[in-house]
C-alpha cells in the first residue's frame, strides 16, 4: 500500500504581517495578526521565512526541496511544530472534516463547568459594553490641544499654584479628609472615582487611536468581585515603538494626575460645601489609590505592561517564572537542566529576582484576599472562598512545583548544592519543631503599694507647709495647709443668709396666717445650714494630712504664699518599702506561663537597675479595660487598645494582669515607672505555638 502524501495546510487570507521592534538579541521580529480573534503572535525570522514562502496543497517533501532551492534548510522534524503551532492556534482554513473535527475536541476539552470557571475567573472577569472605535476615530482630532506642549505646562502651572495654596491652608485641607467617612462621603468618593475612571480609560484609549491602534471594546471587570473600568488597548502590539507602547500605558495615571492637579487648584476657591468635599476626592484619594494598584508590576495593570516595554521584555511574566523554576531547581534541588531560553546575565538576574519578588507579592496578596472574602462574604461562601484563595493559587502553585521535584528524583544525585539545601531545610525543621526556653515579654508598670498624688478640690493658696521633701512623714501628720478667699467669701455669705433667714423666721413666728411662708422659711433654712456643713467640710480637706507612712516630694513648682490649680498635683505621698510589679499578658503566651516563675522587670528609662523578682499571682480572668493609660498604644504604649463610647480604655484582645508583689524592696521612686516584664515560660515549639493559635481561631470563627 503506497504511503499517504501529507499535504501543507492553507494559510488564512485574512492573516496579517506587521514589522514590529526588534527583538532583545537585535534580530529582527514580526506581528502575526487574527483580525477574527483579535490576537497577535510574535514570530520571528524562522517563521516570518515559512509563512512569506508557504505554498498551500503541496506535499511537505516538496515544498522543502523548494525551500531548499532558494537557500532555506528545514528538515520535516522542524517543520512540524510550525503546522502543529498554526493548527492549534486556529490559523489554517478548515475546509476538511478532520479539521472541524480538531476544532470541536479543542473547544470541547477547553470548555470547564461552571465551579472551575468560577475559580478560574472570579478574579478578573470581564464585561465588553461598548465598541468605541468608530466614535473615537470621530471625536479624536477635538482633543488635540489636551495633548499640547502648553496644555501640558497650564496644568502643571495650575498644580504648583494649587499646591501652595493648599500648603497654605493646610489643616482646613486635611480636615476634609474626615468627612469621607460618612455615608455622604462614600457616596461622593464612589461618582469621584467613576468619573476619574471613566477618563482614565478614555486617555488609554484616545492615545492608542491617535498612534493608529484599534480599540475593539470598552467594558467592566470584576476584579475579586469589585467593579473596575477596563479598556482593550491588544492592537497596541503592532506598534514598532516601544515608547509609542508606553505613552498608551501611562496614559491613564496622566489623566488623574491632570485631573487631581486642576482639582487642587480649585479646591482653595470653591465654597465649603460638597463641590469641595469632591474636588478634595479628586486631589487627594482617587488618584492616589489609582497609582497604588496601576503602578504595581507584579499584577497584569499598567505598571506591569510599562515595566515590559521599558525592559524590552515581551511575556515578562512566564518567562521569568520559567527562569525562576530554572534558577530554584539548579541551585536549590542540584538538578541540571537545559535554560528556557539564552540571555545576557544581566537580564537573567532580572527575571530571577522579579520572578521572585512576584512571587512573595502574590502571596501576600493572595492571602489578604482570602481574609478579605472570607470577612465580606457570608460566612459559608467565606468559608469556601477562602479556601479557594488559600489551596488553588497558594497550595496548588507550589505542590505542582514539588511535584516536578519528585519526578526528577531519578535523574537526581547528591551534589555541593542539594547537600547544603538539605542542610539548610533540617535546620528549619529542627528551629521551628525543637521545644526553646520560651521567655515571654510583657508590658508592665512598677508603682508604690501605697501611693498618693494630691489635687485640692478648690483653687486655693498654699498658708503652711509642714515637711521637706524627701522626708519620711507618718500617718495623720499635717502636711499642708491651704487657704482659699474665695470659699472663706462664700462660707460668711452663707452665713449671713442663715441669719436673715433666722430673722425672718422669728419674726412670722406669732402669725398663723402666715404659716405657708414659715415653711418656706424654714426649708430654705435647712438647705443653707446643709450648704454651710458642705463648705466647712471643704475647708477641713485644706488642712491635708498623711493618709499612710511614707516619703513625700512636693512638686517644684510650688511653694507657701502660691496659688494652686485644682487640675494639678500639689505633692506625691510613696511607701517607699512596699512596691508592686503589674504586668499584661496576651492570651497566646498565658498557657505558657507559670506560677512563681522568674522574672526581671527592665525600666524603660533605662536609668535605674533591673528589678530580679518571681511572679506572685496570674489573674485567670481578662482585663477588658486597661486602668494604667501610658501602656496603652493611644498614649504611647504597646498594648493595644481604642477609647469606647464612656471614654474608657479599651482592649483590643485579651490580657490577664500578672502582679509581683515587692514587699521590703526599697526604691526612690516618685512616680510609678514603666517597663518590661521578662519572665521564663514553658519550652514549646514554633510549630506547636502556630498550630494552638491556628486551632484557636478555627474554634473562634466555627460559631455560625
């Protein structure tokens, strides 16, 4: 039976070759359009040769003896990649059955049911709305002068006149901020941005069909379920220039920084109302929160696709991950493998290290997506999201890769590089699974047992001091005493109507027609003789005396014959033998702690010696409120805390309150000192701590 002649496949007409940049090694490139599918494949001078000599119906034999006659060697092995790359990618005219039949099994195999399309696309799903290019072809010659040099120069011109302004007025600027957070401000911060999208799409898509691009659709993408504006700017890969490509990149970011640098200046002479609230948006929050997303390079935004054309790198992405693999599975695993593609050191080291920084990013990323999710969505759909985030893009990426690692074990031997990477990974191990003396820290404050500042209750003035400071006082000694005008005017006012009231009372005593009046009388009476036992009580408060033994300093400021304010402490009583230690422990080192367990408390001042003690008493119960402000983080401290509608100091989580009880400890101390309790706590492991925190919050978040 004679052999089966293969015959060439027939090309497409209505395919398209387009001369491009050259490529990183200077050879020359070219563009393959699909007008049908809106795609272009980089060729280079191999394939631009096949294509410009291809000769449909000719058997391949023949067709590379042709080659051949016009200087051309290929061999039938490489020329079949080239038909199988033309096949695959649908650019051969399907005029027989086994070709449609080709074409039904792809689409059949790429067809996915609905829950891994879902996995697959929840994250950026597209919407075409429009097709704008007939309209931007129309109205592009209007916007030539928001291209122009001095279009350019008024607004930055207006910008810096802008920004001094604002400078000017700064804290009426800032304060606008805080009006964001009411449901008004939402709702204007959300027209300000679709606005500002809306231009920053439309400044993609002007600039790529002043270039001569096409712009097939306009649409909105899901990014993780959150609306987002989206421009099809793919013709944008015919152009030869790579700064050409990069002007249609920026574009966008150009338009807010326009748009923000016009608002600012406006800002300063609008009225206080919500034009302002909007231009301040406008200034400030769109643009800013813009750059953050648009200028990363490690999501597929505008900074991705300028660090491409800047870097000359087509398909930055795969082939830097592809050059990471490499690199990982050289040094790391000891396994040589052929390089996916030959580069210039330099450019090798690129991809490595932003294949890398990629990869930490997404991780990171990734993970606070799911936590996002799983906190927005309710909680079974949470539940199932971020499990989705946490196993398919973070688990699966990395179990595809070990699994690659298990494959190669057979072509694997012991070499320098897996000798010290197997070091390297016991190390590891044994740092995260080995018990370590755990000694846990802990914010903690040492004051006197018996301590007391003293604030007199009126504004008075100091008549007598009766101590030194320093000095050791004892119980019911007279410190201090006090003289206030003002209360000694009060007290003789009261007096007085206590008289004229006594008056008064005597002289409607023998007429019973008045007997009305003489209970008002008296009840006014009674209420001046309690105001009097009120204000004489006072006055017995001015002659202050010890309420316990110990030392006193009277603050430096004052002294006898001087006014005082009743806002300020006069002077601080300390038993100076007789000091306490308070310590706040957080809920993941609690179980570690044990009774009696040494302890040092370090003084934050770093002025005076550790103080070496055992722990006296561990408190089972949680503090929900902190009674000691300068530990809390809204006054300087490390716990965490936030005030609560009664003004009270809040905790943030739980805390249990450790005391050491110092008795017979002598410290010159005039004030309570604040510092860090070191005590030692059960040796545990890393990976025990992370999983008893891990299973912690499992039982936490499990209540539905």
């Amino acid at each position: 039976m004679p052999e089966q002649k293969i015959l060439l496949p027939k090309i497409r007409n209505d395919l398209k070759l387009l001369e491009t940049s050259v490529a990183e090694d200077g050879s020359k490139r070219w563009l393959l359009f699909d007008p049908i599918q809106n795609k272009y494949f980089n060729i280079g001078i191999d394939a631009f040769e096949l294509i410009s000599k291809w000769q449909n119906n000719i058997e391949i034999e023949e067709f590379i003896e042709k080659l051949k006659q016009k200087d051309y060697d290929i061999d039938k092995e490489s020329l079949q990649p080239f038909i199988e790359f033309l096949k695959n990618n649908n650019l051969i005219l399907c005029e027989e059955n086994q070709d449609i039949q080709r074409i039904k099994n792809v689409h059949k195999q790429s067809k996915q049911n609905i829950f891994k399309w879902l996995i697959h696309n929840y994250l950026f799903i597209r919407f075409p709305l429009v097709k704008p290019d007939k309209w931007l072809e129309e109205n592009k010659h209007r916007i030539n002068f928001l291209y122009s040099k001095l279009w350019q120069n008024i607004i930055f011109f207006l910008g810096f006149i802008g920004i001094i302004f604002v400078l000017r007025d700064w804290e009426n600027f800032i304060s606008t901020f805080m009006y964001m957070f009411t449901k008004e401000g939402f709702f204007y911060y959300f027209l300000s941005l679709l606005f500002v999208k809306s231009f920053h799409e439309l400044g993609h898509a002007f600039t790529a069909k002043r270039l001569g691009c096409k712009v097939p659709t306009m649409g909105v993408a899901l990014l993780v379920l959150f609306p987002v504006l989206y421009t099809d700017t793919t013709d944008a890969w015919k152009l030869k220039s790579k700064y050409q490509r990069l002007q249609i990149v920026v574009a966008g970011m150009k338009v807010e920084l326009y748009i923000a640098l016009i608002a600012t200046f406006l800002w300063s002479f609008a009225p206080i109302g919500i034009f302002k609230s909007i231009l301040f948006i406008l200034a400030t929050t769109s643009w800013i929160s813009s750059i953050l997303i648009n200028i990363s390079p490690f999501l597929r935004f505008d900074g991705y696709y300028a660090l491409s054309d800047i870097s000359d790198s087509k398909n930055l992405q795969p082939r830097s991950f592809a050059m990471a693999r490499w690199f990982i599975r050289k040094n790391i695993l000891g396994v040589e493998e052929e390089i996916p593609e030959v580069l210039s050191n330099k450019k090798q080291k690129f991809f490595i290290a932003y294949a890398i920084s990629t990869w930490i990013y997404r991780f990171f990323l990734f993970l606070g997506i799911a936590i996002l999710v799983y906190y927005y969505a309710f909680k079974v759909l949470g539940i199932i999201l971020f499990l989705v985030e946490i196993i398919w893009f973070i688990f699966l990426p990395v179990y595809k890769e070990l699994k690659v690692w298990w494959m190669k074990r057979k072509v694997l031997t012991f070499n320098k590089k897996n000798k010290i990477s197997l070091l390297i990974f016991l190390i590891f191990i044994l740092i995260i699974f080995l018990p370590w003396n755990s000694n846990i820290k802990m914010p903690a404050i040492i004051e006197s047992e018996n301590y007391f500042e003293y604030y007199t209750s009126e504004d008075a003035f100091i008549e007598n001091i009766f101590f030194t400071n320093g000095e050791e006082v004892k119980k019911d000694q007279l410190l201090l005493k006090l003289k206030s005008p003002q209360l000694e005017y009060k007290i003789s006012q009261v007096k007085e109507e206590i008289e004229l009231s006594q008056l008064e009372l005597n002289r409607q005593a023998g007429f019973k027609e008045n007997l009305d009046k003489r209970f008002i009388l008296e009840e006014s009476l009674l209420k001046k003789t309690n105001e009097l036992e009120g204000l004489k009580k006072v006055t017995e408060k001015f002659e202050v005396k010890a309420s316990f033994d110990g030392k006193i300093y009277l603050f430096d400021s004052y002294k006898e014959n001087q006014w005082v304010n009743k806002k300020e402490p006069i002077f601080v009583l300390y038993d100076n033998t007789n000091f306490k230690i308070t310590g706040f422990c957080n809920e993941n080192d609690l179980n570690l702690l044990k009774e009696n367990a040494k302890s040092k408390f370090i003084f934050n001042s770093g002025d005076l010696n550790d103080i070496f003690s055992n722990i006296t008493t561990i408190s089972r119960v949680s503090v929900p409120y902190l009674e000691y402000p300068e530990l809390s983080s809204n006054f300087g401290g490390t716990i965490p805390t936030r005030e609560d509608s009664n003004k009270r100091v809040k905790t943030e989580q739980a805390y249990y309150k450790i005391t050491i009880d110092l008795d017979n400890y002598e410290l010159d101390l005039k004030s309570r000192k604040v510092g860090v309790l070191v005590s030692q706590g059960e040796s545990s492991s890393i990976i025990s701590r992370v999983f008893k925190k891990a299973v912690s919050i499992v039982i936490r978040e499990s209540g539905f």
